[in-house]
C-alpha cells in the first residue's frame, strides 16, 4: 500500500511539489522531503516548504561552521554522501508528540533540549521561537560531536558546552551571567562538573549555572589556546583518550590537568 503511494507521488513530483522536493517513507510515515550535502529534512505538509528550505540551508551553514571551528572537517568529510543527517520537522507539536510517543523515536530524547535526538537523527516540530538561532544549532553541535567522539567519552558538560556555542548570542550571555557568579566563588568545582549529569538536577538555578558554566569553559578553551589546539582535544578523546589524558596531550604547558583549567578559566573570568 505504503509502495503504490510512494509510487504515485513520485511520479507527480514535477507537478506538485517545488523544486528539489519529494515524496518520502521513513518510518512508516509519510513525508515530504529535501536533501543538501550533508542532512536530509523531512517535513510533513507543503505549506512548510519555505521552513525546511532554510532549515536545510541553515544546518548545511552550521555543519561548516562548527565543523570547522572544533577542527573535524579538517581533514576530509567525515559525512558521506550516502550518510547523511536527518531532520524531521512534525506539523505541530501534537503529531510530533502522537508520533514520538513510540519507543523507537522518544530513545535517546534529551530532558532540556526541545528536540530528540536518535543515532544521525534530530527530531522536532514546526514552532515560531528560537528555532533557527537556538535549538538547530545546539542540536547540530550535539550531533557532530557525537558523531565524531563516541559518546561515552564526552561528559556532559564538554557536550552542552559545545552545543551552545553557535547559539545566537548564547556564549555572551553566559560570560555576563557567569563572571559575578564565579567571583563569589558560585560555580560548579571541575571535579564535581565531570561527574553532573545534569538530567538528575532539580534545582533550575542549578541547570542554568550547569549550562552557562560548561559553554564559558569551551569557549574560554577555544579562544584563549585556539581551535587548532580544540580540534586536537576532540580528536585525541575520539581516539580513545580520557578528556584529562587529552588536556595533558594537548595542553602540557598550559592547563594539563582539569585544576589547572579551573585556575585558569577562574582567574580568565574574575580578571585576577
Ligand atoms: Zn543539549
């Protein structure tokens, strides 16, 4: 039944869908989809056309831009062709949540992120607010970390903070809302921090530190020993290496070890 369909629409695509869409399964679904080097979107009615254009255009740009700043398409295109990323863009969010109440979509559907994200896969739904500036690049930041690095290696504020980097404005905020935090000494300790899992917190102001905490080190990490030295990090913890094996690697004469990063990255944001 599901083939007749698809084989249908095929055949009409000249005469119904614009340019470079077409009628797509996945999952049992029905969609309308568009394709670019590196993502696939699939979206679900004609009139969000428009929408999965820029999403497609926008994550292509952000696959570049974090790509290169942390150093991973650096060294030839790690996403082939036939392995591209999807997008799913539901309706609205009650199809998105209908549809991804089954097991094999909610796996893996991260508690503060407004997405899930499932092997190469990000999932949302149609929504006016913070989509393009917030969550597409966050959730493309997850998803080429753990595409390159194999997740158990990543702990999670090393992730969060790397997600948040190319959201609108996100690392500024952070700085503003961190530095007379962390002059009174209200931080998270480094040990501590490697150990949060941050889905098991209660308490908001305890999130909103986490978030803020984890982007301000990545981008302090990035900026003061530049991104060649960040892109080696990465690629040091891809191959094996713990995230404090890789500091001393990469960082020997600067911040080997997780309390020299803290020293430093206190000192960096109280100006002492
Ligand atoms: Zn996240």
């Amino acid at each position: 039944m599901m083939r007749v369909w698809v084989g249908l629409a095929l055949n009409l695509v000249p005469l119904l869908f614009a340019p470079g869409v077409r009628a797509d399964v996945f999952d049992q679904l029905q969609w309308l989809s568009m394709k670019d080097s590196h993502f696939i979107v699939y979206f679900q009615e004609e009139r969000d056309t428009p929408i999965a254009r820029k999403i497609l255009r926008e994550a292509e740009k952000y696959y570049q831009r974090i790509g290169t700043t942390i150093g991973f398409t650096r060294y030839g295109d790690f996403w082939t062709w036939d392995n591209r990323a999807r997008i799913f863009l539901f309706a609205s969010k009650e199809t998105f949540l209908t549809e991804t109440g089954q097991p094999e979509w909610s796996t893996g559907y991260v508690n503060k992120d407004a997405v899930a994200i499932i092997g190469r896969m990000i999932v949302t739904y149609r929504q006016e607010e913070n989509f393009f500036d917030g969550l597409l690049p966050h959730e493309i930041g997850h998803l080429i970390l753990h595409e390159f690095i194999k997740d158990a290696r990543i702990p999670s504020w090393f992730d969060e903070g790397i997600a948040q980097l190319y959201e609108a404005g996100k690392p500024e905020q952070a700085f503003r809302a961190m530095k007379p935090l962390v002059s009174r000494g209200q931080f998270i300790h480094f040990r501590d921090l490697m150990r949060w899992d941050v889905q098991q917190q209660q308490d908001p102001f305890n999130v909103t530190l986490f978030y803020a905490q984890s982007v301000t080190i990545v981008d302090f990490l990035i900026k003061r020993y530049g991104s060649d030295a960040f892109g080696r990090l990465c690629r040091n913890m891809r191959d094996g290496k713990s995230l404090e094996e890789a500091l001393d690697k990469v960082y020997p004469n600067t911040v080997p070890t997780l309390s020299d990063l803290e020293q430093k990255w206190v000192s960096f944001m109280t100006g002492r």
